[in-house]
C-alpha cells in the first residue's frame, strides 16, 4: 500500500503518477538522506501557486461582483497569503506526509513557509497527474466557502497587506521613499509616498520613517478598497 493511499483517498485520486506525489512533498533538508539525492517540491510549487492564483481570482471575481479591482486584489491577498496557505495545509493534513531531513524533524508544524510551499506543490502534482478540470474542483472546494464569505480587513500590518495585494496579482514589490522631512532633531516629521511600478499609490505622515511608511501603506489599502466605480 502506497504511503500516499490516505491522501488519495481523501482527495478521490486515482493517481497516474505517483512519483509526482513523493517529489511533491520532498523537501530541499531531504537531499543526502541515506547517501542519495533527491528532487525537491519548488518545481511543483512554482507550477501549483499559478494554479490556485487563477482559481482564487476567479472565485474572488464571482463571488464578489460589488468589488472593484484593488478590493479583489485585497480579498485574493488574504488567501494566498503564506499564513492562510499554511493553515490549509494543515486543515487538510497534509503535513503529515513531508519528507524533511533529519535537521528539520518535528518543526515543520511550526514552519509557514514550509507548509505554504506543500500546499502549492500539491496542487502542481495534482494539475499535473489529472489535468485543469480535476484539480480546479480539488482547489475550488478548498477555497470556495471562506471566499464566498468573505471580506476585506486591513491587517495590524500595512506594509506586509500592501506587499501581498500587489504581489496577488504581479511579482513586483512596492517601494518607500521619503518625500520630505523637517522639524528639528528632537521633533521631526516626515512624509513618505509609496510607489508600485514607478506610480505613486498614496502618502503618509509620521513622526519617524517607519511611521511615515506604515501610514502610506495604509492610505494605499484604503484607497484600494474604496475606489470609486468608473
């Protein structure tokens, strides 16, 4: 009996290949395990995070018709963000089936990257073994009731929400500048913009420039969220 028959069995595969499966859930610690070598999962996770890009957006998109585009990029963020695809991950058990090296035994429950990056290779080897239309009902009822329901919050983390939203949609990061800083030594202000693709998305104020940054981060995820329809 396969090792992967209780994933199978939750999943409904009757997989084709199953060295799809065993390469999706090795991780980069296992090379060298007992004098060998071995494939690891970031092929299948570069593939498996362009699947569940698309069905989230399409999910996002018909679910949520009152949104405007930075609301769907806002919305999609919050689920394919590293701690949303982490707890999937684990909802669906698939932690217990990594194959790590002897460094990294027993932490990989407490390691998000690691369990973000299970998920998304998962969904590869499954496009892969059984094609768009399998694998789209298999991440579709992953995702579909927590999309349906849900809604936009900005998190305690400007900076970190404003990365993920763009990046749900581009590869791009965001950038900060300071704009203008005055007042003396022991009582500054500053004002910085953040910008994305070379456009200025918004500006903030504060009183040193973490503060200022956070502010046009936040500024900017507002506006996201309350663009006015066209």
């Amino acid at each position: 009996m396969s090792e992967f028959s209780p994933l199978y069995r939750q999943f409904k595969i009757l997989p084709h290949d199953e060295e799809l499966y065993v390469l999706a859930f090795t991780h980069s610690s296992y090379n060298g395990m007992a004098g060998t070598r071995h494939q690891d999962y970031e092929r299948l996770e570069f593939l498996g995070d362009s699947v569940v890009g698309m069905v989230t957006s399409e999910l996002c998109y018909l679910y949520h018709p009152e949104m405007e585009q930075g609301e769907l990029s806002i919305l999609k963020a919050q689920f394919i963000r590293t701690q949303s695809e982490a707890s999937y991950a684990k909802k669906l058990g698939l932690d217990h089936f990594i194959r790590v090296g002897a460094s990294f035994q027993g932490k990989v429950a407490d390691t998000p990257n690691v369990l973000e990056d299970v998920f998304e290779s998962f969904i590869g080897a499954v496009f892969l073994d059984r094609g768009l239309d399998f694998v789209y009902a298999l991440v579709r009822a992953v995702f579909e009731d927590d999309i349906k329901n849900g809604s936009i919050h900005i998190e305690q983390n400007p900076k970190s929400a404003l990365q993920e939203a763009m990046q749900a949609d581009h590869k791009e990061s965001v950038v900060y500048k300071i704009i203008e800083e005055a007042g003396p030594s022991h009582d500054k202000h500053f004002i910085a913009a953040v910008y994305f693709e070379d456009q200025e998305l918004a500006r903030g104020e504060g009183p040193n420039k973490k503060a200022a940054e956070t502010a046009a981060a936040s500024n900017a995820l507002t506006k996201m969220a309350k663009a006015p329809k066209e």
